[in-house]
C-alpha cells in the first residue's frame, strides 16, 4: 500500500534543547586543538594549591580529562561525566568541578549541577577569581529547584534520600533536588523510618526525619577485652552532593568518590587510553561512538490495517546524538526514504524523535506516473541488545503535499497517514 508511513513527532524535553558551557572564557568542549587543551589540563592538574599524596596522580588526572572532553565534544556525556568525577577523586581540584556542574547541566541534570556548583563555592581552595560568577549561576538554577535541609534525630543518623547510598549526618544536610514527591529514609543502627516530602519550583524546604533508637543489647565482656578504634564521629552539617537516587554510587556519601552507573548492578568505568592498568581492570568498558548500520523496518498501514510495506537501509551516526536515514521501500510500489533521528539518550535505552522526506513512485488508475512526495515526523525507542544488534519500535504521521484528488486502485490516495513500525538495526 501507498500509505506505508510512519512516525509521530517525539519532542524531546527542554533539559537537553540548551547546553551551558563550564564558566570559563572558553569551554572545554569547544577547544579542538589538542595543544590548548593540552595546556588548559596542565594548568588545572599542576595547580600547586591542589595537594596530592602521589604525584602520578596529576598525570593521571589530566589523561582523564583529556578523554573526558574528547567524549563530551562527541555528546558521550556518561563517559565524560564519568572520567571527569574520576579525575576528581585523583585530583580534587575545584576547578574540575566546573566541568562536572557543566556537564550535568548539558545532560538536564540541573540538582546535580546545582550540588556540584554548591561543593565548588564551598571548596577551601577555590579561588576568589570565579565566585561571583559560580554564585549568579547557582541562584539561576535555584529558581528551577528546591533547596532541602533534613533534620536527623538522633544525632549521627544515616539519610539516603530517592533510594541514593546512606551518608552519615550529625545534625542537618541541605542538598538540592528537583521539584516533586521525594523519599528520605533515616536509620540508626538497626532502627529504620520513612518520610515522604513533596517540593516545588524555588521554596526552600525544612524537614525532621527522625527514628526511634532501639537499646542496645547487653553482650558478655569478652575475657581479653580488646579496645575497638572509635569511629569518626560525621559532620554536623552534610551538604549532599550527587547522592540522590541510583544514578551514581559511592562508597563514601561524605567523601569525594563517585561512580556513574551504568545500570544498577555496574559503573561506567572512567579510563584514558594511556591508562593501560585501568583498561585491563576494568568489568565494563562502554564502547567508543555508535557505529553506523543497516536497518530493517516493517511499516504497517496505520489507517486501514489491510498492508504493509518492507524498508531496507543504513543509518549513520554524524554525531552520537544525531544520525541521518536512508532508505529504500517496497510494498506493491516503489518508495524512497531520507531523514534523521535525534537520539536522547544513547544508552541501551534511546528514545529519539525524528522527521525526514518519503518519495513513492506509483501509475494511478488514470495511467498516470505519480511520485508523491511528502514530510514525516516521528517518535520511537531503540533497545540495544548487545553492541551491534538493537530493535526499535515507533509511531508517526506522514502527509504528502501532491496527490489531492489521485485514485490509485479503485481508492482516493490518502495524503494523511498513520502507521506503526518495527525494525531492527544492525552495527558494525
């Protein structure tokens, strides 16, 4: 059938329509010019202010970096934001919290920018020649977020806010979060409570999580008693930083480790390709851009369910977020295809909008030679299976602009239509 087309407008949320670079005079990001950037990590990682117990560990850092925004200029932000955290647990300059804060501000994760922007301000070694600024974007993001400060009982309580890792807290810890329903669990030792809050767009929010201490059971002194090293007692005040939720794991929710997880059971693991150690240790190594393919749909007439059609061609990915489209169909006629697709997410879960132009070449029952020519928008997910094998699924809506009144076998020639695909895609 004619009407073999597809695919409904995904619009894509607002979080990722405008990237906003790091506050420095040129983003790192935008540098291509391996020398500069060359010198820009030098001075961030040799920074004298910054101490470290291992020297190598500048070096380290600065590889790190390097490929972190070698990732970030191809839109790889897990990787990026991954190599970038690491770099930070070897170096913990300030400095690279300002690309962590951009990053996640690139990826609409705006709390969590919010949160690293806050640690950045806060930070003993921060320099005074970027405050001002950190300080007018943080109050930028403020608008759009809620500032919460929870209050344990007892003191020295654990908090784990959205199913995120424990973290200590003496007295108060403040974090920012997005507007929106929220669970805080509190436990001490084997005692455990709940509370849900529900926030909105710019209030600052002040909660009492508390948790009824069960005693302690007496146990028989041992008969060579063995003094026990106290535990550290946690700070009194906690500012929590990217511990919400399961979007990163730590060892240490009042440390500076973070891990960016890939799922719930792995991390993304940050490495440089000089970082050969690394490399070799790692469980999990994502790949390094989306290959190009072959793809494979089944286009189903959506306004009649009496057809299909069968569409065979290549996808290419110009950048890891945007691929164009190419293909060719066959259901009783002959068709053409040329699109692209915006990916917004490039996971093993890639939810894109795309749009394009379908061509079919067709004789009308008047023995007319007709090429319908028309405009496509469409939304769908691709399912990655595995690194060269994925499935997609989408919705979508075709008009063709020249074929108004055109009988094609005994039927008015639809100029709207409406048809559900599947497909599978194939990688090199």
């Amino acid at each position: 059938m004619i009407r073999t087309i597809l695919l409904l407008a995904a619009l894509g949320t607002s979080a990722f329509a405008q990237p906003v670079a790091s506050p420095s005079e040129v983003p790192l990001s935008e540098i291509h010019d391996d020398a500069k950037l060359a010198e820009i990590l030098t001075a961030i990682t040799q920074d004298p202010a910054v101490h470290v117990d291992d020297p190598k560990a500048r070096a380290s850092a600065q590889a790190l970096m390097t490929e972190g925004v070698k990732r970030l200029q191809v839109q790889a932000y897990d990787q990026a934001l991954a190599n970038f955290l690491e770099a930070y647990n070897r170096l913990p300059s300030p400095k690279i919290l300002l690309d962590v804060a951009s990053t996640l501000r690139e990826m609409g994760r705006l709390a969590d920018a919010a949160n690293t922007y806050q640690r950045y301000l806060t930070d003993p070694s921060t320099g005074s020649e970027r405050i001002a600024e950190v300080k007018r974007l943080l109050l930028s993001l403020d608008e759009q977020l809620t500032i919460l400060t929870v209050r344990v009982q007892p003191h020295g309580s654990e908090l784990s806010i959205d199913a995120g890792p424990f973290v200590p807290v003496g007295s108060s810890l403040q974090t920012r979060v997005r507007p929106g329903p929220h669970a805080i669990r509190i436990r001490k030792a084997a005692a455990s409570s709940e509370l849900d809050v529900n926030t909105f767009e710019g209030e600052n929010r002040d909660v009492t999580a508390a948790v009824q201490e069960e005693p302690a059971t007496p146990t028989p002194a041992p008969t060579t008693p063995t003094p026990a090293k106290p535990a550290a007692p946690p700070p009194d005040h906690v500012d929590g930083w990217l511990i919400q939720g399961r979007t990163y794991g730590t060892d240490d929710g009042n440390g500076r480790s973070r891990h960016v997880k890939a799922n719930y059971s792995s991390d993304i693991v940050a490495f440089a390709p000089e970082d050969t150690a690394a490399l070799a240790a790692a469980t999990y190594i994502p790949p390094e851009h989306i290959a190009p393919g072959a793809v494979g749909q089944l286009r189903i007439d959506g306004n009649h369910f009496k057809g299909f059609a069968l569409a065979l061609g290549i996808v290419y990915p110009v950048t890891e977020s945007f691929h164009l489209e190419i293909e060719g169909m066959k259901s009783d006629v002959w068709g053409a295809y040329l699109g692209g697709r915006y990916l917004f997410m490039t996971g093993f879960l890639r939810p894109y909008a795309a749009a394009g132009l379908p061509l079919f070449f067709f004789t009308d029952d008047s023995s007319h030679d007709q090429v319908g020519v028309g405009g496509r928008v469409a939304g769908g997910l691709e399912l990655v299976i595995n690194g060269h094998f994925s499935v997609e699924g989408e919705l979508g809506i075709e008009h063709y602009f020249n074929v108004s009144g055109v009988i094609y076998k005994g039927q008015m020639f639809d100029q709207t239509s409406f048809a559900p695909t599947l497909g599978v895609i194939g990688r090199l």
